[in-house]
C-alpha cells in the first residue's frame, strides 16, 4: 500500500506537472477554449488553466444539451464560476432531437463537438481543451475490445486530435479529485454517471471498479499499453505511407500488385488501403477489419468490394485495383472540331476521323451495352465490343463505364480505343474533324 501512495505522489496532479503536459501547446502567447460541464474534472481543468494567465488568453464554452431536469441550475453554476473568474463564457443550448438510427449518447457527443468547434472559430482559440484522463481513457480502451477492435483500438485516446487537446490523459480520477480537495473547489455532481443502462458507466462501476480492487496499478498499466500501442500504429502506418505514395495517381484507378501479397498480411493490406482511401487516421470498427480482409483472402478475378461510399476495390488478375468517382456518358461531353490537317497524335481522350461518317447524321455519346459490334479499323469483317475489351484486358471498372460514339446508331468510336473502318481518314480525305472526350465540371 506504501508503494502504491508513493507512486501517486510521484505523479500528483500540480500546477507543474499540468504545465509539463502543457509545455509542448504553449510556444507564444495562445488563446484557450475550456470545455467545462461543471463536473470534478473540468472544474479542475479550468483552475489549472487560470494559473497560464496572464501569458495566454483563456476562454470557455459550456453545451446544456437540455437532456436532464437540473441542466439550468448546471448553467446557472458555471456562469457563476466564470463571471468569478472573468473568463468569456458562451453557452450551447440544445433541444434532443436524434431519430431512432442514433442513440441519445451518440447525439450528445455529435452536438457537443460541433459547438466545441464552432466555439473555437467564434473566439478564435488555438485550441480546445478536454478534461479526459486516465480512467476515460481505460473505460474507451475496454468499450473498443467489445466492438472487436483491432491494434487501433488499443490507442484510446489520443492526447491529441486536431484543434483538441486533453492535458490531464496522464493523470488518473484520483489524482483530479485530490487536487480539488487540496484547493477546495466546489463542483456539480452529475447522477447520470451512475446509470450503468449507458454502456461507459457499467464498464466503469461494474467491470473497472471491481477489477481495482484486485489489481494493482490497473489504470497506469493500461495506459501503458495505450502509448506501445500508439508508437506501433505511428510506425506501421509510417511505412504504409511510404509504400501508398508510389501509388497514388489523381488521373488514373490506384493500382495495388498482386505481388504485394506477398510481403504484406492480409491485415496489413487493408491498412494500406484505408491509407491510399484516405482514412489511415480513422479507427474501422472490427466488421469493417474483418470483412474486407476476409473479402482479399476468397476474392476472384473480377469481384468487387465497396470500401466506403467513393471508393470501390477491383480484384483484377493479378493486381487490385481502386476505383474512385467512376462516370458514365453524363459526366462526359464529346467535342467536334474542324483541323486543317490530320496529325498523329497519342491522346487516347482524342481522334480524327473523315468528316464523312458524321455529316448530317445524329451523333450519340452513350456507354457501350451487350450485343454492341462494329468495324474496328483495319479488319474487314465486324466484331462485339464485348471482345474488344476482352482482348484489351480491360478491368471491370473501365468495361462498365467504356463509351462509344454512334452516328445515326452506328458505332464509329470505341472511345479511348478503336475507331471503326468507315470513319479512318484517307488520301481522299478533305474534311478532317477531331472528336475530343471531355470531362463535365460542376
């Protein structure tokens, strides 16, 4: 017990040892949005915060969420405590309003960071600060496992994300609580944290508590965990990276080699894919982990997976392929330009034909469906477009969306690829007319 009393005398929460969590947020003078509830830990937060003044500007920011019948008497003793303290004070009033796809919990999170950051843009804050600590951080830890999370779940919560920042993650409840007895602080007890029907109050009343009891150091043990955790995602998403990079093509699908299964796991390929999709930084929950790793390990050449609503994953041969924003014939325009001259050229987005095959005739832009055939330039006899692709080793993707270009219902152009025999340029050719692929804006 003598051990356990020193270890957290060694770590007290003080004015300096905030001001070492602080230290690395403060380089000049900052401006610092307070989110305060009135309970034991942001009254503490926002004491420890007073002692920055005069060197940095502190603000605060309260959301009454209009969920429980005391949140005006709550109101009431927070804009007491910053009138007392002459700090700016803007109040967040709500009135519930979530359907039956949202629980009352996720509504209350999804305003209350809204107002945060609204806040933040109206006093102009470098930063938003959070009271989280220690024991929030264990009861997110625990609440991720359930979810079935994967080595990102085990980070907790970041001490970082964007504009917010959490100084007392280091610190445990006991540390808060002790530091408001030493200075004598009044706050609001909140009775809702003791209904154990909102899943973060049984993990901690009805798992964590109990769990203290029989083992020592629990809290410091787990966040442990959570910083090894961080430092091994940082890493693995740091190599990643390097390998996305060579990748990523705005003008083109994103192509992954098959021969990247080879050195990287199942997991770790869907790692890079959250990665080149954009959401390297956003925990998926385990469905979405195992799910798409069981899709990579049984997919066939041809079979597609949707990874979130942009972006879509081809297994093509030997190869993976992500397709993003893919267009039919309504995000294209087809342009007719009179040239002097016929000149080569290796824009596939780009032809010249004789000007003969289109004149007084009605020209159509549309994609490419079964049944589809034409005269490919230089063959005598028709052949599908369906085999043309297939000869092309076209991709699913780019099949779906192939286009043609028709003349009186008469494919001329298999856009991008082959243009038909009767609208080739010859020696006899006068009338050059360049048709040109071009995407819509807007």
């Amino acid at each position: 017990m003598k051990k356990l009393e020193l270890h957290h005398f060694e770590k007290s929460l003080t004015f300096d040892s905030f001001l070492n969590e602080m230290s690395e947020f403060l380089l000049g003078e900052k401006r610092l949005l307070v989110a305060i509830s009135g309970g034991v830990d942001s009254v503490a937060l926002l004491h420890l915060c007073l002692q920055l003044q005069p060197n940095h500007k502190l603000f605060a920011v309260h959301v009454n969420h209009g969920l429980r019948h005391n949140s005006k008497s709550e109101q009431s003793f927070i804009e007491r405590l910053c009138l007392k303290y002459k700090i700016p004070l803007l109040i967040k009033r709500f009135k519930p309003d979530f359907n039956k796809k949202e629980s009352v919990e996720m509504w209350a999170r999804r305003v209350r960071l809204n107002a945060f950051l609204e806040t933040r843009k109206e006093f102009d804050c470098d930063y938003i600060m959070t009271a989280h600590h220690s024991n929030d951080n264990l009861e997110t830890i625990l609440m991720h496992l359930d979810d079935g999370c994967g080595v990102e779940g085990l980070r907790g919560i970041p001490k970082q994300n964007g504009f917010i920042i959490r100084p007392l993650l280091n610190f445990t409840r006991q540390d808060i609580t002790k530091y408001i007895h030493q200075n004598n602080l009044n706050y609001l007890e909140d009775s809702s944290n003791l209904d154990t029907s909102i899943k973060r109050n049984f993990v901690r009343h009805k798992v964590i508590k109990p769990w203290e009891i029989q083992s020592l150091n629990l809290i410091e043990r787990f966040n442990a965990l959570a910083k090894k955790a961080t430092r091994a995602v940082d890493r693995m998403n740091c190599l990643i990276e390097a390998i996305g990079n060579d990748m990523l093509d705005d003008s083109k699908p994103i192509i992954i080699e098959y021969e990247w299964s080879k050195y990287l796991s199942n997991n770790q390929l869907v790692r890079l894919i959250k990665y080149l999709v954009g959401e390297i930084q956003i925990s998926w929950r385990g469905y979405r982990w195992t799910s798409l790793e069981q899709w990579i390990a049984a997919a066939d050449t041809g079979s597609t997976f949707k990874v979130n609503a942009n972006w879509t994953l081809l297994r093509n041969r030997e190869e993976w392929v992500l397709k993003k924003n893919t267009m039919g014939s309504d995000g294209f325009s087809l342009v007719f330009q009179p040239i002097h001259q016929y000149e080569m050229n290796d824009d596939p987005s780009k032809e010249v034909i004789d000007g003969r095959a289109i004149i007084g005739k009605e020209i159509i832009l549309r994609q490419w469906k079964t049944g589809d055939h034409f005269q490919p330039l230089g063959m005598t006899g028709k052949k599908r477009v369906s085999d043309l692709l297939v000869d092309e080793k076209v991709d699913l993707f780019n099949k779906k969306n192939q286009l043609v270009v028709t003349a009186d219902g008469e494919i001329i152009w298999v856009c991008g690829r082959r243009i038909s025999e009767k609208a080739k340029v010859t020696e006899k050719t006068k009338n050059f007319v360049e048709l040109s692929l071009v995407p819509r804006l807007g």
